[in-house]
C-alpha cells in the first residue's frame, strides 16, 4: 500500500541543513513499515534498530552521547556499517532507551551528515514522564492511520484520487455512487494498516473485524504496561466511555457520564494520556471565531475523537451491514461516524475547533486556512439544511462556509457542498 508521508520524507531526505527526524504516531498506524520501505526505496542499506526489543541498548545513551561510539554500538547490533552517504538509520521506540531523544541532538551537532529517522509510540508519554526533547534540533511528522484518500489508492483507485486532488468536479460526479459506495467500505474497514492489509488480501470483513479487536487488545495492553497505576481506573473509564460521549447528540464530552459526581480534575490526567498516546483527538470549543483562534479555545469544552473509525466501529461492535446498505437504523450514531471521519481526515493537517452558541447553534468544526476562519458543517447523508451554519455565516461575515456531506459538488450562494469522499481535499 503507498503512504501519503513518503513524499514528505523524501522531501526531508533532499532538504540542505537536514535535521534527524522523529516520527510520531500511535501504535499499529504503519511507522515501522514506513521507515523500512522508505530506506528500502531510496538508500543503499538500511540500519534498524528496535529500542524496545534490543534490551542490551536500552542504556547506550547513559554513559556519554560521543556519537563515534554510538555508531560503533549501533553498527555491532544491526551487523551493517553506518554511512553517511548511503545508509538510513532508524532508531525505533527511541523512548525506551534513556536519553534516545536527547542524543538526537548531538548527532544534529556533531554528526549533520548522517541519515537519522527516530520513532515512538509513546512520545508524548515519555515527554510527560520527564524525558528531554531535543528542541530545535530535529525535523517533526505525525503519521495517522490511512486516510480515505490513501485507502483509494491502495485498492487500485489512484486515477480518482488524482481527480479528487486536482477537484475536477465534472469528473468526479461521474463517479459519485462507486465513491460512496468505497466511502461507506472505508466506514467499516477504517485506516489501520493491519485491517486495509487483510481487506485487500482477503476481502473478508469478518476478518478485518477480528485484526481490529486484535488492535484494541492492544492498546487496552498498553494501559497496563504504561500507565501509574493510580491513573489507570480512571483512562479505562474515559476509553470505555467514549463511544457513549460520540453518541450524544452534542458530542460534547460529559464529566458526569463517566461516573455520577465526575469533575474535570479528576479526569484530565487521564484524558492527556490518551492524547498524549495518539489515541483520541481532543477537538475544543471555540468561543469567539477571531485569530488566532488558540486564544478564543474554552478548554473546558471539547469533543473526543477516536484514532481511526473503523476501531471505533469495532468498539460499538457495528454490523457491516448496517454501514454498507445505508441501514437507518443508527439514527445519531450516524452522525457521530461521519464528524469522526471527518475529523481523522483533517486533524493532521489542521488544529480543529467547533463552535456553538447558548444551545441553539452549532458548527461541528473550524479551522484556519491561511488567514481565513473557515466553518465546516458536516452531515451524514444528503441533508442540505444548514441553519446553525447559516447562523454563523450572517453573524460572522466569513467570506468561506463550507458544508459536508453524501451530495455531489454544488455552490450555493454563500456556501460550497463538498462530498465526504472528496473532505480530505480542502486543506
């Protein structure tokens, strides 16, 4: 399967004054498979090195961060010479060995002319615990699970996404239902790696169901190995509870769902956990749309997003059938689905806000596109009213409103329709 980031990593590869690179994300979203292919691609070797299975290495770092004598080390245990001009040195888990991150910073210093890629699934974990970030020092990217767009390519549409890309809307519109209808299978299958890896092999959803429950064993696993354990009960509580916050018709996460009497300073600890892990997007209100909009957020007021849609339908143990033939019978829950996918396709490229106003409007999300506040109604079918989204219009004055949904491309006076298949498309 092709994963958008490998251009960006290229792009890294070529850039003068290049910096070692840290690759961020949750688990299971395809790093490792990215570093390897990408140093497969394009270098004549390739040194990995997994910090979490290599326990010998986890102290490395702990004498000094002499960079000769951590090559030397690196090119014992990996068995392959280390060189500047032709090697790609990955150094994966980087957070379980002491000081990784922070010797990042000297092979910047002392050794520019290396090709150096770190990743972890836990660094904001490890940052929280007290580890050093190597300010300045290194090149950033975050990967997320497939998107739509890259979950088209991988089962042989990439002419479509091409002409999503360019927004040739003629063209696309010849094609709306066959996109709806791969839309609808993305809904189900969602953007693990794992899972698009069984659909395309084995075209066997019940399948790709079991490696998606495999996934969230997973991550529960996680909570036991990393987490205090007086913070433990209460991530449980805010993970097994966050279908149920989806589900409401607001969406806005609910202290007092959790447990009766639950306040915000109970749980916040909690909540930054699993962000911090990648594993939920925390989506703020926005009280006032005037930039920078970072100083308008309510952080007391947010929605929680799951890391992919597919585990969120795992979650809720959501029949394919019930995806796949446009069944009515989700009702809300529908609509939850689609500001997930909407969110998990544009939360990588651009800080979300929603905002509402004393309960009788609400835009689902708002984000900056250059110097513009531009709000983006998301509807699950092909309902076209917009009346919050007409609110903020008239009471804002923005020069752009956009509104999602299973309708093709159209303008309407003061707003533009963009199919969901095509979301991922206006950033």
């Amino acid at each position: 399967m092709e994963r958008f980031l490998m251009d960006s990593l290229l792009a890294w590869k070529a850039t003068p004054g290049r910096k070692p690179l840290i690759l961020q994300g949750a688990r299971q979203v395809g790093k490792t498979w990215l570093m390897k292919e990408f140093g497969k691609r394009s270098y004549t070797h390739t040194a990995y090195v997994n910090f979490e299975s290599a326990s010998p290495l986890k102290s490395l770092f702990k004498a000094d961060f002499n960079v000769n004598r951590i090559l030397a080390a690196l090119e014992i245990e990996t068995n392959q010479k280390i060189l500047p001009s032709n090697t790609l040195l990955i150094l994966d888990e980087i957070q379980e060995a002491d000081g990784g991150l922070t010797a990042l910073k000297y092979f910047f210093e002392q050794a520019p002319e290396y090709h150096v890629i770190a990743a972890g699934s836990l660094l904001g974990i490890a940052l929280q615990n007290g580890s050093s970030f190597p300010v300045g020092k290194v090149d950033l990217l975050e990967m997320k699970p497939l998107s739509f767009l890259e979950f088209l390519s991988s089962v042989g549409e990439e002419r479509l996404v091409a002409e999503l890309r360019q927004r040739n809307w003629p063209v696309i519109s010849l094609f709306h239902e066959r996109l709806t209808e791969l839309l609808r299978t993305y809904y189900f299958v969602g953007g693990m790696p794992e899972v698009v890896a069984t659909y395309l092999h084995q075209k066997d959803l019940a399948l790709c169901r079991q490696r998606q429950a495999q996934i969230m064993r997973g991550y529960e696993n996680d909570f036991g190995k990393h987490v205090p354990g007086n913070l433990l009960p209460k991530i449980r509580l805010v993970w097994n509870h966050l279908l149920g916050q989806l589900a409401k018709e607001n969406r806005k996460f609910i202290y007092g769902q959790l447990k009766k009497g639950a306040r915000a300073k109970e749980f916040e600890a909690a909540i930054q956990w699993l962000v911090d892990a990648g594993l939920v997007v925390k989506v703020n209100r926005v009280e006032k749309p005037t930039l920078p909009m970072t100083a308008y957020a309510d952080l007391d007021a947010f929605k929680l997003f799951f890391v992919d849609i597919g585990l969120l339908n795992a979650m809720g143990n959501v029949d394919a059938r019930i995806l796949l033939e446009k069944n009515k019978l989700l009702l809300e829950f529908k609509g939850a689905l689609t500001e997930q996918f909407v969110c998990q396709q544009l939360c990588h490229k651009t800080k979300l806000y929603y905002w509402s106003s004393n309960h009788t409007a609400e835009v689902d999300f708002v984000f900056q596109s250059n110097d513009q506040i531009v709000p983006l109604e998301v509807k699950a079918e092909e309902n076209l009213k917009s009346k919050s989204l007409k609110v903020f219009h008239e009471r804002f004055h923005v020069s752009c409103a956009l509104r999602t949904s299973m309708s093709p491309y159209r303008e309407q006076d003061w707003l533009t329709n963009i199919p969901l298949y095509a979301i991922e498309t206006i950033i």
